[in-house]
C-alpha cells in the first residue's frame, strides 16, 4: 500500500495512527522527519522502513520543553536549561540521560537519548496530540538525502511507510545541532544549524 498523504488540516488522523504505532513522516524546521512512537514494534518497523542498521540512536523530537520529563531521568542542569530557554524551540538536540521507559533501540544502549523541540508549529502540534515524544530521524532511506517535501518522502519512502504529512517544512537546510551534558559541563557533537559559536556566547564558554 502506498503512503497516505495527509493534509494539515488532518492532524488528528496523523497522530491517530502514529499512537497505534504506524509511521508518519512530518514537515519539521529542518527535514521532514520521520515519526514513530517510543514504543519497540514501532521503532523496529522505522529501521526496517529507512534500511537502517540497528545500534544507532534516534533522535526524538517534543512539543514543548515539559515533555522531557517523559523521556530523560534527570533534571535539565543549569547550562542545559540556559541553551533550553535560549534556542528552543529550535535546530538543537540536546543528548539527555533517558529514563527506563525509553526503549533501547532509540538509545542504542547508551542510555541516553537525543531530544529537541521543533520551530516548527505543525510538527509541534502534532507531538502535542499524539500525547508523547516521537522519533525524529530524517524521513529517508539510510544514505540517502533529507527531504524538504512530501514528494521527496513519498520518492524514498512511500511504499514502506503509512503516510505523509503534506506541508512544507521551515528555513533550514542543515540539521540540528548536537550537545551533549555531563552534570555542568557540555561537549558539541555536532554543528548545525546553530553555530558552535553561538553556543558558547549563550553559555559563556568563549
């Protein structure tokens, strides 16, 4: 069966099927990601649908800062809540310790997840009916390109998952940008869309 192309105005149908744990790809401020519930089956299935090998991480995405507490077991510490407070939401991941009900397969057994809160309304909303965390990987085949429409999705990955949000997605053509903590002190993983520099002012570690 070929993906369903849902329209924003549906986004209720959207979450419906991402809580029975089907695979919907969104518009986000980057990519298009693709969204599947913490939940194993569904994750597996996200592996299997982009080619993916298992024993990477996944990023998840949120609606609001709030929702962190569903997913990590500690309290953000000062310099993560400042970058919190500062750039989200926002292009930035931050690498959290996850808490026992996130699965393995998004942790890859690190026992940490990547979390961050889109700049974008949509993909914000639909987090929000959903009612939990979803993944937000890229919504392409392992290797291939991101994708910044339905098209570009429906091309890589049409016949494998069950439907696209049809929206565009915002102004950022790289992706975001990853910090991971260590109680106070935090190390880029990654630079993306937001600066290192710009990390660094916000925290004071010129």
């Amino acid at each position: 069966m070929p993906a369903e192309l849902i329209k924003p105005s549906n986004l209720t149908h959207a979450a419906e099927l991402l809580r029975v744990g089907k695979l919907v790809a969104f518009p986000t401020d980057t990519y298009f990601a693709l969204g599947a519930i913490l939940q194993e089956t569904a994750v597996e299935r996200l592996f299997d649908a982009k080619g993916r090998m298992a024993g990477n991480p996944v990023p998840v995405l949120l609606s609001s800062s709030a929702q962190a507490a569903q997913v990590s077991g500690k309290e953000l510490s000062s310099v993560a809540d400042i970058l919190v407070r500062r750039f989200w939401p926002g292009p930035l991941t931050l690498v959290l310790p996850a808490n026992s009900s996130v699965p393995g397969s998004v942790t890859a057994g690190t026992g940490k997840i990547g979390v961050r809160v889109p700049d974008h309304e949509l993909a914000r909303e639909l987090i929000s009916l959903v009612g939990s965390p979803v993944t937000g990987t890229s919504a392409n085949l392992s290797g291939g390109d991101p994708c910044k429409s339905a098209d570009e999705v429906l091309s890589q990955l049409g016949g494998v998952i069950d439907a696209v949000v049809d929206a565009p997605c915002g102004i950022h053509t790289a992706p975001s940008t990853v910090v991971s903590f260590d109680d106070e002190e935090f190390r880029i993983l990654r630079e993306g869309a937001i600066a290192e520099a710009d990390i660094r002012q916000a925290t004071n570690r010129l």
